[in-house]
C-alpha cells in the first residue's frame, strides 16, 4: 500500500522548532467522531491501540486520523501569498482567478513561490519573522491567511510518520517533553529544565503549560488526562 498525505497544522513557534530539527514529536487528542473516544473506549493490553464501543455494543479499533508510519504529514501554517488578492478567500485561494470554483494556477504559484525566474519569492511565513519585517520584505501591507486555508502547493515542510502510539498525555517522559520542540537543558539534581518568564522550570511542567495554553479551553486540559495520539515523524524534502 502506497503511503498517504494528509494536512497537520502547527503554530508558528512550532514551525520553527520543526525548522531549527527540536521538534520531532506531536500528540494530538484522540477522539471518535460520534463521542469523546476515553468515555466509551480503552486500549488493548496487546498492542495499546485503542478500541472504541459503538452504538451497537460492537468494539472496533480506531484508525489513527493522521496515518501510520511510513504516511507524510504535509503542514498547514499562517501564510501569506503576494499576489492572492486580500480580502476575498475565494480569490486568495485560487490566486487572483475570479470564480469559487476555479482551480489554483498552482504552475503560477509554485513558480513565484519557489523564485523562478523574475519573479522573486512570493511566499511569506509568519514563523519567519515580525509581522513588520515581512511586510518591509514584500512592499505592500497584508493580511496574514489561516493555516486552515493553506493549500498543499503553498506548505512547504513535508513529514514522515515514524511511530504511532497511544498514551495518556500525563504519561510523556522528559525526553518525549523535549521532542515535541522545548529547549531544555540539563540541571545536575533537577532533571532537564526550560527557561521561562518566571525562570526556570522543569520541562514536563513547561509542556503542561504549553498543553493547557492550547487545549484546557475545549476540554482537554492537562487535568483531564486525555489520550492522546503520540506522533514521532522527521523532516524529509517536499
């Protein structure tokens, strides 16, 4: 079987952990789509994947939703094209051509994106840099795009899955707390620590805050101790 892309999306500090090669990890909350999967499901002591019960009593094994090893993850960031129009989405997303349901003349794309030719480089990437710094690059004011409406030819960080498992996310050791992109260093007697605001931190409270920052406010926090898919992937050319 071939394998398979899919989109991921990841906020610009951890773009840049993926760019700068500290970031190697990911883990997502596993969900059903009919019901939060940890009420109704658990993991078989076999192969800790997870089972899910269905509305017939059946138990069934999940599928993972971002593949198994060997798929690609293509990632979705905040983005920016000079020459979409700003303003109007549909326009944006097929670069200037008027019409919802017209294709992206992603020759076009690629090509100014890339900097072939005259053109120069086109794309612009808020994990680059200031807001102000990149729109000194460009010459024109902007709006920035959602990773949510990134199209594949304008991503331009390529995964590939390396392990899936399952786990709590209490359940991440200091080494994996680095891998998901924390800059920690090693304290004699305290385990590894990250700098913070109010200084130092061990790294699995820094995590936990990192965590809480982006998921306690749709219900799962690091007190309600999801599962959580755990992605181990690395870098390869797009």
């Amino acid at each position: 079987m071939s394998a398979k892309e899919r989109p991921i999306l990841f906020s610009a500090p951890m773009v840049r952990a993926i760019l700068g090669g500290a970031k190697t990890q990911t883990r997502r909350v596993v969900k059903d789509r009919r019901r939060q999967w940890e009420r109704h499901s658990e993991v078989d002591e076999d192969d800790n994947w997870p089972v899910c019960e269905d509305e017939y009593g059946d138990w069934y094994r999940m599928r993972c939703p971002y593949g198994v090893p060997g798929d690609r993850l293509w990632v979705k960031e905040t983005w920016y094209c000079d020459h979409c129009f700003v303003g109007d989405l549909n326009l944006t997303m097929n670069c200037g051509r008027i019409g919802p349901d017209v294709e992206p003349d992603r020759a076009k794309c690629e090509a100014e994106w890339r900097g072939d030719g005259d053109t120069g480089s086109m794309m612009y990437y808020r994990a680059d840099g200031e807001i102000w710094q990149q729109m000194e690059q460009s010459g024109t004011g902007f709006n920035w795009r959602s990773p949510r409406f990134m199209p594949r030819w304008a991503s331009r960080i390529l995964l590939e899955i390396t392990d899936v498992s399952v786990q709590r996310v209490q359940d991440i050791s200091d080494d994996d707390a680095i891998a998901e992109g924390l800059d920690a260093e090693h304290a004699d007697g305290h385990g590894y620590v990250v700098a913070s605001p109010n200084g130092y931190v061990l790294v699995r409270d820094a995590f936990r805050e990192l965590w809480g920052s982006i998921n306690a406010k749709r219900g799962f926090g690091w007190a309600e101790n999801p599962w959580v898919w755990a992605l181990t992937f690395r870098r390869v050319q797009p």
